[in-house]
C-alpha cells in the first residue's frame, strides 16, 4: 500500500481512523494497527473469512451489508463488522456420493432441503447479500428443478451466511446453493486440476505414494 496517497477519514467499529483512499476496508482496518484473527482471513493470514460489514456512506441513511476485502473506504463512511454467527436453522446432513443419478437429484433436494419451497418472497436474502447475487431466485429455480441454472446462481457464493440470517423460513439459501453445486459437480463434471493430475499419473509424470499417512488407495480397507 502506498502510504503516500491520499487520506480519507472513516469510523471502524465506533473508532475515528485515517486510511489510504485506495485501500479496502480491511485493509483500512490493518493499517489503523488492528490485527486480523490468526488462520481466517486473506492477507497472508489464511484462508477467506468472507469478513461481513454493515455500511452507511456520508449522507446516506441506509445502511448496506458488504465484504471488507471487496469495498474501498470513503469519507465519512461508518463500518461495523459482523460476527460469524451461526443462525438457528435446521442443520442438513447429506452424503453426495449417495445420489447415484441426476434423476434423483429434485427429489432430494427437497429430502435435504424440506423448507425451501416456503419462500415468502420477501427479498431479504437478495438484500443481505454483499455478492449481489439473486438468492431467492436461486431457490425457487432450486425448487423448480431447474439445477444447472440455480448453480449458477450461487457460483460467486463465499458463504458469509448474511442470507441464510435473514431468512425468516429458515432455508439456509447458500447451504442449498452449495449442495446443488456439490452434487452437479459430483454428476457431472470433474475439475479440471483434478483431470490433469490424473493424465499425468497415468503419463508417469507424477508418482503416488500409496503407503502415505491417510492413503485409501483402492481397494484398501476404510478405517
């Protein structure tokens, strides 16, 4: 970060900093000298904590849910951040490998997922998402059937759970988004790293360690 750009003044969790006017709010959040927790969150840091803040903008009253990492800071702007809560909803336990065939898939999907066809409509998930993403049209085309295109609905879902928070049935729309990605892929596509690496074991450019901790070549016997 260049630290000669210029200075916006904003307001982190009810603390006046200065940041650079480039900078995101995460990283505005690391140079007023806040630490990021250890193993959750970019930066070096780890993996994606999908780091969710409310936002109101100078001169707005609104306030909007957004992504540190994705949205630069402005003056005057007010953040808070929001904890990882896990909302009270109906936990769903399935095993993809157990769907065999594609015809199976809309009926499972409501086995899994009993409450999605209870969609009042009210546009709360579309509104709390900080992707922009057309949540409740993804459920309802989930619901329909129509699985490839709700796929692709949920395809730029980080699952920061802002959706499943503010449904009032309970769906839990990026838990079913993330099932109707899981089990396309499982029915028919195959990644494509996973494909090269595979051409490449059969090529004998890369060898496998069968004996290795955790191995479960096949035809081993499962812990």
């Amino acid at each position: 970060m260049n630290m000669t750009d210029a200075m916006v003044r904003l307001t982190v969790e009810g603390r006046s900093i200065a940041a650079p006017a480039a900078s995101s709010i995460l990283q505005a959040y690391v140079h007023a000298g806040q630490t990021l927790v250890a193993r959750v969150g970019c930066m070096g840091q780890g993996v994606c904590g999908s780091c969710r803040v409310m936002v109101r903008r100078a001169g707005q009253p609104e306030v909007k849910t957004e992504l540190a990492c994705e949205t630069v800071v402005e003056e005057g702007m007010q953040v808070a951040f929001i904890d990882y809560l896990s909302p009270s909803i109906q936990q769903h336990f399935y095993r993809i490998e157990d769907i065999a065939d594609s015809w199976q898939a809309p009926r499972k999907l409501l086995e899994f997922f009993p409450e999605a066809p209870h969609c009042r409509h009210c546009g709360g998930c579309d509104s709390a998402c900080p992707k922009g993403l057309d949540v409740q049209r993804g459920v309802n085309l989930a619901v329909e059937g129509e699985l490839a295109a709700a796929g692709e609905v949920f395809d730029e879902c980080v699952m920061c759970n802002l959706c499943t928070l503010a449904c009032p049935e309970h769906i839990g729309p990026n838990h079913l988004g993330l099932f109707v990605r899981r089990m396309i892929a499982n029915l028919s596509l195959r990644p494509a790293d996973l494909m090269r690496r595979l051409e490449q074991i059969e090529r004998g450019e890369l060898s496998v360690d069968l004996n290795a901790p955790g191995a479960q070549p096949p035809g081993s016997a499962k812990p």
